[in-house]
C-alpha cells in the first residue's frame, strides 16, 4: 500500500477528520505548521510529508518503521504495511519468483504465507476490517493460484490455507455488514477444509457460521451450527470443541434457555482449562483464545439472560484481560458492558463505558449499532441524560 492511502486509511480508522489530524500533528509535535488543506495534499501524493513521518507515527498511534516501508519498493504479494512481514533479500527474491512461476512454489514460500496471514490476523484486531479485506482477498488470489500449480503434498496445505484465508475473509465481511458475502465464503472455506481433511478449521468455521447466526439474533440456527461443529469430535483439539461449545450457550442464552446455556458454558469452561494445558497444539486462529476471552463469553450469556449486574462484573473482567491493541474487541465488548449498564439502571456508569471506547468506535461497525440500542434505552429512562449519552458517540 502507498504511503498516501495508507495514512488516509489510518486517518479514518481513527475517526479523524484531516483538520483533527492536522491539529493533533501540531500536539505531539509541539509545531502548528500543519493544515487540512497539507494532509489532504500528502493523501493525494501530491507532497510526500518526510519530515512529519514521527509525529504522524505518533498522531495515528502507529510504528514509524510501518509508515516508512510505505514507501519501499512493491512486493508481488500485496499487504499491509507491517514490519513483522519484511522478509529477507532472499526469501523476498524467491517469493516473487513463485508469484511469476506458479509450478516452482516450495515450502519456504507456503510458510511466509502462512506467515502473511498470522499476521493480518493480529493486524485486525487493532485496525478493524476495512483497511485489510481487499488487502487480504488479493492474498488468497495468489495462493488460490498457487494451489492449482502445485503437486503432492504442498497441495493439501495450500488448500487448507485457502480455506484458512476464506475464513478470514467471511470474518471480516460479516464485521462490515456484508452478511451473504460473509456466509458464501464461510462455505467456500468449510469445503476446502473437508476437501483436505482439515477438522480443525472445518468445525472453526461452522462455529463462526453459528456466530454469524447469533449475531443476526437467530439463536436456533447458532445452536443447530455450534452443535454440528462438535460432530469433528475426536479429529480436533480441545480449543475448536470449546468454541462451539460457548457458541452453543450463546444461542441458548439468546433464546432465553438459562440452563442449557449454563451447562454449555460449564463444559466450554472444562475445554478450556484443557487446552491450557498445551496451548501449542492449537491451531493458529485460536491466538485468541483463553480465560479472559472465555469470562467476556460468560458476560455475554448473562447479558442475554437478563442477568445484568452480574454481565457487568464479568465483562468488566475481562475487558481488563484485552491487550491495549485489541481496539475491535474493546470496543465491542465496551458497548455490550454500556448495554448492561443501561440495562442495569445506572445510565451514568453506561455513559462512562462508552466514552472510555471512542476512539475504538470506528473500527467496529457493530459497537456503533449497540450503542446507538444503548443510547435508545438511556433516553426511555431519562431524556436528559439520553441527550448527554447521544454527545458521547458524536464523531
């Protein structure tokens, strides 16, 4: 990506506006020199801004170095800018030969992919969807590519990364509110992961097609899906069962069936404290994955059961496990906690979770929804403070 779209992409992701960007420029670096009218130059590529590179760095809360290899030479293999991924002279060189001469590919170039994707993944959690997904299709063209060139066991693999890269896809097309795109590439991925044996990702992504019915409050189909993903039983680790099983409370919850969803969470819980245990035989996209994560879930059940002050201590909790870079799930899981705040009575306490979260807004579309909910049940209780609410979520 070119250093103009890159900041302008970085810019929005934050919920800038170009003169708030140019202001807080004229902040961090103690020179007001900066205008609307400079960073609308350097994101047309007009002007290069070379010597502004730190203070943008520390405006848009990202490394210098990603800003810097904005500007390197291209790569065959389009991606974010991310310092993590710059390979050496050598694997560079034999990278893009394999793009350019498909029948050559080798493990070397399979395991920078696999690389590739980690990456993005992680990238994800701190940019949201939007700046990555194109980025991220045209990954899986080339490895698409490369499959159909391949011979013997290589083969296998790239297909179960396709398959791994199609999940990713589904996931963030479902992040952005393209739910059909997202289920169409959540089959497509499921097909490949059958197609190689892959019961690990297989059963992934019918517990990420149960979320996707969750989230479009369906709780028959999430249990229907979350059950069926523990039929690979047997074939995948403790981590991909615990999955499907906090999926499976989730929808129980959503129907208002405290029980089942009490004992699906039980038996997530002991999943859980197994896969602890060997926390390297899980696959890559369980990164995630562990008690913190597990305790938000517990909220999110309680939340749907009506049981709001006890979603409050739990989401509260877990919330304070995230890593500062998670910024989609803080917000995310922010507004669920505001939601339970409000639905708790105490609209200040709701109106300080929100706020605590907005510069985490943008890169969540779903937060903005939840809020905007919120934000409709303050005002119910109280107009006044409804209006104040409202005044938090102003861009």
């Amino acid at each position: 990506m070119e250093l103009p779209e890159l900041i302008a992409q970085l810019r929005r992701s934050r919920g800038m506006s170009q003169t708030r960007l140019a202001e807080r420029l004229g902040e961090v670096s103690g020179r007001t020199t900066v205008t609307k009218d400079e960073v609308s130059r350097w994101e047309r590529g007009a002007r290069r801004p070379t010597s502004w590179l730190p203070a943008l760095a520390e405006a848009l809360d990202v490394p210098l170095p990603t800003l810097e290899r904005a500007g390197a030479p291209s790569f065959p293999v389009p991606s974010y800018p991310l310092a993590s991924l710059s390979p050496d002279a050598d694997l560079a060189d034999r990278v893009a030969h394999v793009v350019q001469v498909p029948e050559r590919v080798d493990k070397a170039t399979v395991r920078w992919l696999e690389t590739c994707l980690a990456e993005h993944r992680t990238a994800e959690d701190s940019l949201g969807a939007g700046p990555l997904v194109g980025i991220v299709r045209s990954q899986l063209d080339i490895v698409a590519a490369l499959t159909d060139a391949a011979g013997g066991p290589l083969t296998d693999e790239l297909t179960s990364l396709a398959a791994q890269y199609a999940q990713f896809i589904a996931w963030m097309a479902m992040d952005l509110g393209h739910r059909d795109l997202a289920n169409r590439w959540y089959e497509r991925s499921h097909g490949w992961a059958v197609e190689v044996a892959d019961a690990g990702l297989a059963a992934t992504t019918l517990s990420m097609r149960a979320h996707a019915a969750w989230s479009v409050g369906d709780p028959i189909r999430c249990v229907r899906l979350a059950e069926a993903a523990r039929w690979h039983d047997g074939h995948v680790t403790p981590g991909v069962q615990g999955m499907a099983s906090q999926m499976a409370a989730r929808g129980h919850a959503l129907a208002g069936e405290a029980d089942p969803a009490r004992r699906k969470l039980d038996e997530a819980h002991e999943l859980i404290a197994l896969a602890s245990q060997s926390p390297e035989d899980e696959p890559p996209w369980m990164y995630f994955y562990d008690d913190g994560w597990f305790t938000l879930q517990r909220g999110m059940v309680a939340l749907h059961l009506g049981e709001h002050r006890e979603a409050v201590d739990l989401i509260t909790a877990g919330i304070d496990t995230l890593p500062a870079h998670f910024r989609r799930d803080r917000a995310w899981y922010g507004s669920c906690l505001s939601r339970a705040y409000a639905e708790a009575g105490d609209l200040d306490a709701a109106a300080q979770a929100a706020e605590a979260i907005r510069d985490d807004i943008p890169v969540n579309g779903y937060a903005r929804a939840e809020l905007d909910s919120t934000g409709r049940i303050v005002t119910r209780r109280d107009r006044r403070r409804g209006v104040a609410f409202r005044e938090v979520l102003r861009p």
